[in-house]
C-alpha cells in the first residue's frame, strides 16, 4: 500500500471509528471540503472537526464502506457506501481527495443516492 492510500485508509478507520483526534491528524491545518465541481463548505481544523463532530453526534453508527480504491499518488479516489445506521439512510460517496506533505489537503465529495 502506498503512503497515501495508507493515510486515507487511516482517515477512514477514524471516520468509522468515530476517533475525531486520529481522524483530524490526517488533514493539514488548511484543508478544505468541498463538493464536487462547487464550493469550499469547510476550511481548516476547526471547520473540519466541527462538521464531523455533528455528524458522529447525530449519527452515532455512521459507517462507510470502501468499495473501491483508485491510488494515483498525490490523488486517492475513493468509492464509499455509507450507511447512518443499521437499516438507516444509505448512499454512495466518491470521495477524491488531494495528498500534499503527507497530509490531506482537500477533499472533493460526489454524493449518489
């Protein structure tokens, strides 16, 4: 595994996990969210620890799925199945995230249904 496919799979083992501190120390202080093709939604640590503080608040057995994995380098492109609970609300997420000095820099999320 590369070490930017090893950073992603560690940012989504803390996703899943819930762990915002393991989560966080993926992203670089300035990352950014944004949906694909449209804007920046969160910028920085404390935008970014927020946003997924409120998720695993409001959906405490959130989980995603890797479904697929494509590793270009500096660009790791995931396909993801999330489901907010067992039985809950399920959709489909490429997530297409930019590596820069071993952290994630910016995440572009395609959201299905």
């Amino acid at each position: 595994m590369s070490a930017s496919a090893d950073l992603i799979q560690r940012q989504l083992d803390a996703y899943n996990a819930h762990d915002i501190e393991a989560f966080m120390a993926c992203y670089a202080e300035d990352a950014q969210l944004a949906g694909l093709n449209g804007a920046v939604t969160q910028t920085g640590h404390d935008a970014i620890r927020a946003r997924h503080l409120d998720l695993f608040a409001q959906h405490p057995q959130n989980r995603a799925e890797l479904a697929n994995r494509i590793d270009l380098g500096t660009t790791v492109i995931d396909h993801e199945r999330v489901e907010r609970a067992p039985g809950g609300e399920r959709f489909e997420v490429a997530a297409i995230y930019t590596i820069s000095d071993g952290r994630i820099a910016r995440v572009d999320f395609a959201r299905g249904v």
